[in-house]
C-alpha cells in the first residue's frame, strides 16, 4: 500500500524509515556511486530531510519498505535550485510546483512499484492543488518513466549518454493517471482511499519554513 509521511511522522514507522534510509544508501551510493552522505547506521541523508519533507513510501504486505520518493515545495529550499540551477533559465518558484526527488526503489521490486510511487505523485497533486512536479534525474531513469507512462518535459540537460543529468518537470492529467494505475496494478478507487486515510480531504502543509 501507498503510505504519505510527513519526516516528523517516521519516528512512527522505524521500519520503513530505517529500510527507505538504507535501500537510498544502496541505490545512489552503492550502485549508481553518487557522492552521497551516509551515516554509521548506514543511512543516506542530506539537508533536505531536515526540511520535514513529505515521503510518498510503497509499503510492501510484510510492512517493510518497497519504494519511496520525497516531495517539497518549491517556495523554500529545494535541490533544482541550490544545485543544479545552471541547467534551467531560472529558479523555480511557485507554490503550484513541488520538487520531487530521491526516487528509491528497493532491490528486488519491479515496475508496479515505481508506477505506485508516481500514482501517489499524482494523488498529491489532486489533494493539495500542484499543477507540476520538478525533479532532476539521470539516464537510467528516462526508461523507467516511459515504462510507467509518466514522461517529463524535459527543461535542460547536462552530459552525454548514461552521464546525462536532467531537470524535467511533469504533469499528471486524467489519461496519465489511469495509464499509471494500469502499469500499477491499482484501481484510482483505491489509490485515492489510500490518499484520504493519511489526510481526509483536506490535507494540511506541514513543512519547515525557511527564514
């Protein structure tokens, strides 16, 4: 199932939280040997979890965790803008626009996960009212996104082949989550069910205000 938790809830969830912090540890620094944090318990994190982000975390039928990927808004302090900011025109700025990164998927799971997780983007969008997503990504990733359905217009790029990094920005219109949902596995009737059991319909913003 599709679990949203804001950073201040984790501490309710120690096995999700401790798995998503060790398989983001394995994924970006083990496997694709990113020059990531990690720390003695072999979590990866970086400022931005101390932002009080919101995760969107594929709970697996054991209770552990399957994916997960980390959503702020673009008004505070956000990865596109601090640090890759040489690759768009200008920073993104708009409360109708959230960044979404470190999009984990634990070893072993398939692609229902990663269109789980991106189901779940667009069940944020329809709550709180985002028109977009921002994110950077790498090569590796373009594929998953067109397997899912879920493809970014891509807004600049840097490198070539599979050392290409890119910052797209996404839409999730009606025909886009019901292709999703298929590649899921999920009916939108659960999705959403899943959506109002962790806020109602009307979900409050819980992050950390920068000064």
């Amino acid at each position: 199932m599709l679990r949203y938790l804001y950073a201040d809830d984790l501490k309710n969830y120690p096995r999700l939280a401790n798995e998503m912090f060790i398989h983001r540890a394995d994924q970006f620094r083990t496997r694709l040997g990113w020059d990531v944090k990690v720390d003695a318990r072999g979590h990866e994190r970086d400022e931005y979890d101390d932002l009080n982000p919101l995760y969107v975390i594929w709970e697996t039928p054991e209770g552990g965790h399957g994916g997960s990927t980390r959503f702020l808004p673009t008004t505070g302090p956000v990865m596109v803008n601090d640090h890759f900011g040489h690759l768009i025109d200008a920073p993104v700025r708009s409360p109708l626009i959230w960044e979404c990164t470190r999009f984990c998927m634990s070893p072993g799971q398939g692609p229902n996960v990663a269109a789980a997780l991106m189901l779940g983007g667009g069940e944020l969008m329809k709550g709180f009212g985002v028109r977009h997503f921002v994110g950077v990504f790498d090569a590796r990733m373009v594929r998953i996104y067109s397997r899912v359905g879920s493809s970014p217009e891509i807004l600049g790029s840097i490198g070539e082949g599979r050392e290409q990094i890119s910052v797209g920005l996404w839409e999730f219109e009606a025909e886009a989550q019901k292709r999703v949902a298929s590649r899921a596995g999920i009916p939108p009737a659960r999705s959403r069910e899943w959506f109002e059991r962790s806020f109602g319909y009307a979900p409050q913003m819980e992050f950390a205000v920068s000064a």
